[in-house]
C-alpha cells in the first residue's frame, strides 16, 4: 500500500461538481492499493500517519503530528501510485490491486485513521473521475509504502 502524504492549509475533492470531500488545515492522502496488501498494511501507515511529526512549532521545526495541531485528514484513493512506467510511454497498472480488494482495503484505512485521530475523515468517491483541490503547505509531501518501511 503506497500513499503521499501532503500538508495542506485546505484541500477538496469534487465528482460531477458536488464536494464529496474537504478540510482545512491538515493532511491529504493519496491512497494506491496493490495486489498482496492486507489489513495490516493500512494499520501500520494509518498510525505512522496520525504520528507524523509535519506541522511547524513555535520555532518553525517540523515537530508537531496531526493530533497535536488539531488537523483535518482527506483521503482519495489513486490506482496510478502503482503505475510502471518500465516500458514504453504508457504507463502499466497491473501492480494495482483489483477494484474489490482496493476498495475494501480503502474504506478499512478510512475507518482506521477516523479511529486513531478520533475524528471523521474526508473522502473522495472510490473509482470515480475526480477533481481534487490543494494549497500544499510548505511544500510539503511525503511518500510511504507499506513494503518498504524505513
């Protein structure tokens, strides 16, 4: 499981024109699901997020998480997180994972996160065409992969 992470001062996702998603101050997620992940993928990426320490403090050091400065979490789940770009000009996404499992595994690290930061969390629409909005704060943006923790 492969998400970005970015720091956001508001974020939105919009499907057909309607918001079905947005925050303030906080993180958006992009969320890509591959073939062996499991439930055990998104907890431990669900809590390395709500613990990550990227909000400035009083000195301007990346030193506060999530829960800390009170911040809002959008996910929106992006099959092209695990495109190969190998071969060729067209991208390859058989690494995704099937829509059924991707989008179990999406609505279980929503309820994941609400349930560490004891909070509701925003979403896109799973497999829809979507539109989504950001001001990256800093920038800042952080790739995880569960297979890969370092």
């Amino acid at each position: 499981m492969r998400i970005v992470i970015q720091r956001v001062s508001r974020a939105k996702v919009t499907v057909n024109g309607q918001v079905t998603g947005q925050i303030d101050r906080g993180i958006l997620v992009l969320l890509g699901v591959t073939h062996d992940d499991d439930p055990a993928d998104a907890d431990w990426l669900a809590s390395k997020l709500i613990q990550l320490r990227i909000f400035n403090d009083s000195e301007g050091k990346m030193n506060l998480s999530l829960a800390d400065v009170g911040g809002d979490v959008l996910v929106v789940s992006q099959f092209t997180l695990h495109a190969s770009t190998k071969k060729g000009n067209r991208p390859s996404y058989t690494a995704a994972a099937p829509p059924t499992l991707a989008n179990e595994l999406y609505e279980y690290f929503v309820k994941k996160v609400e349930e560490l930061q004891g909070k509701k969390v925003e979403t896109g629409v799973f497999g829809a065409m979507m539109e989504v909005e950001l001001v990256n704060d800093g920038p800042v943006t952080i790739l995880m992969d569960s297979k890969n923790r370092e």
